[in-house]
C-alpha cells in the first residue's frame, strides 16, 4: 500500500468506498456487540467483537483523517496530526485485540 494513500485514505476511492459500505454495519455490529459481550471466553462472540472494534476503529481513523484535511492547514502540523492520527488508532484496536486475546491465554488456548 502507499504511505500517501495510507497517511491519506480520504484522498483513495478505494478506501472510501469500503468507508462507506461498512458504514451500514456499524450500528447493528455495536448494538449486538454491547449486548453479547461477556467476560467468558466465547470465540463467536469475541471474533464478533474484535471486528467490530476494527470497523469502529477504521471508521474514526478515516474521519479523523477528513478533519485533518478540512481544519489543518499548515502542512508540517498536518504531516504530525496525520502520523499520530495513524499511531493513535493502531495503539486503540490493537489494544483491544490484546485484551481480547489476553482472556485466552490465561485459558491456554493461545500461547
């Protein structure tokens, strides 16, 4: 992948139409995953909400990423708010991947 278009993914069709197609999940994905999650260990659900923390997750990066184009406008802080636009949510989903992953260590699933 570009690192203009992964800095950037406004700017990419491509992103912006899997941004848009998986915008119809979002709620009914959350809703499920609010009611569903539970801190046993069951793989449906867990994959269930792994994947929903990745499309929230996507989705605020891309929007995060609309507002750096639209309100920054120096283009050194832009290149900053971009990178750590970028850090920032990798840090958050995979956080949550870990604390997902975390309960099936200490079942000695994964290892």
């Amino acid at each position: 992948m570009n690192l203009k278009v992964f800095f950037s993914p406004e700017k990419s069709t491509r992103v912006l139409r899997v941004f848009h197609q998986t915008s119809y999940a979002l709620l009914p994905m959350g809703l499920v995953t609010f009611f569903t999650n539970s801190p046993q260990c069951i793989p449906p659900i867990d994959m269930l909400c792994a994947a929903t923390a990745v499309n929230f997750g996507f989705h605020s990066f891309v929007s995060c990423s609309f507002v750096i184009t639209d309100y920054v406008k120096h283009d050194m802080l832009r290149q900053t708010c971009r990178i750590l636009n970028t850090k920032l949510h990798a840090l958050a989903v995979s956080g949550y991947a870990y604390s997902i992953l975390k309960k099936y260590k200490h079942k000695k699933i994964v290892e």
